[in-house]
C-alpha cells in the first residue's frame, strides 16, 4: 500500500486574524507538525495543496496550487487527486495544516485501517464528531470526486456516499484541535 501525505494549507486564517499556519509552535511553523506526524509514521510522500498566494511560503516543499483558491476542503482532496493520479499511490493521508497537537499515532491508526480494510474507500476517524480533515482517502475515488466536485463542496456529501469506515478516538483527544483563533491554543489545556 503506497501512500501520499496531503495537508491542506490554503485557508484565509480570516478567524484568527493573520495567516495562523507560519505561527510558530515548538520553533517551527504550525503547518509543520502535521507534515512531522505524517514523516514520523512513514509517510515518505507529502504534498501542501494551498493556493497562488501562499505557495512561495512553503520552502522546500512539494506544493500544489489549487487553481480556484479558497474552495474549502473538497475542492482541496479534488486538487490532490487529479495532480498525484500519475503517481503510484493508493491512498492520500490528509491532515490540516493548524493541528498544534498531531501525532504519528493517529495517522499510523489510519494506515493500519487502510491496509486491513481493502473495500474501505476512506478511514475517517471520529472524535466527538467525524473529522474528514484527518482522513485517508483511496485513490479510487477520484472519478466521484470528479462527479461529486461539480455540485457539492461539503467533504460530508463524500464520506456519506461511498465505503466509510470509521475510526473511533477518546473524545478528548488533543490531536484534533485545531486553531482557529489566537485563544484555540488553550484548548490542550482544559
């Protein structure tokens, strides 16, 4: 089972008031923690889909521009596919690009997922509720999204319409917090 990493990094940061993932946390750029989870689980292959105007930002990283910026998380997973479906993967590992407290074992949980469950189109885990923006998606599903992209932009118009498993964690789980105001960062704390 070969598999991309995919983070999505092309959002306006509008809630927090400036652009959220060049914050530094643990003296890299926010953005960075999920590219380090993804590497830490042996994910040799990560990618950032962003647009136009924050590409030049991300150094020394494999960037896709999305040609229609800001179309939220599906039109994100859409731009993926279609640039990566040249490549031999399997299946695209997304994570936001603003989860301070990512970690290996999530993604692992993923991997593990995809590779015993070979009908599953997504592994999306859950938490309280579903999070698609830290979900494997199969290559296969391409030609939905090709479908799908033309009328819908909500990522649970896809997970509900296809083979999804889902994968259950505490609740409480600080891996998906996510920032989006200044005061997120407290979250991990309470």
């Amino acid at each position: 089972m070969k598999t991309a990493g995919v983070i999505l990094a092309g959002g306006r940061s509008s809630r927090y008031g400036k652009q959220k993932l060049f914050e530094e946390y643990n003296g890299a750029p926010l953005y960075q923690q999920s590219i380090t989870a993804m590497t830490n689980a042996g994910i040799p292959s990560i990618y950032i889909v962003t647009n136009q105007e924050l590409a030049c930002a991300f150094n020394h990283a494999n960037v896709i521009i999305e040609p229609n910026a800001h179309g939220g998380p599906l039109s994100a997973l859409y731009t993926a596919m279609e640039e990566l479906s040249s490549h031999p993967f399997d299946w695209l590992q997304i994570l936001a690009g603003d989860l301070p407290y990512m970690s290996k074992d999530i993604v692992q949980a993923n991997l593990r997922a995809a590779n015993s469950l070979p009908s599953a189109d997504i592994i999306l885990p859950t938490a309280k509720r579903y999070q698609p923006l830290h979900a494997a998606y199969h290559m296969r599903l391409l030609p939905r999204l090709r479908e799908l992209i033309k009328k819908e932009s909500s990522m649970k118009a896809l997970y509900e319409t296809v083979n999804t498993y889902t994968l259950s964690f505490s609740p409480n789980h600080p891996a998906f917090i996510n920032i989006n105001q200044p005061e997120d960062w407290h979250l991990k704390e309470e």
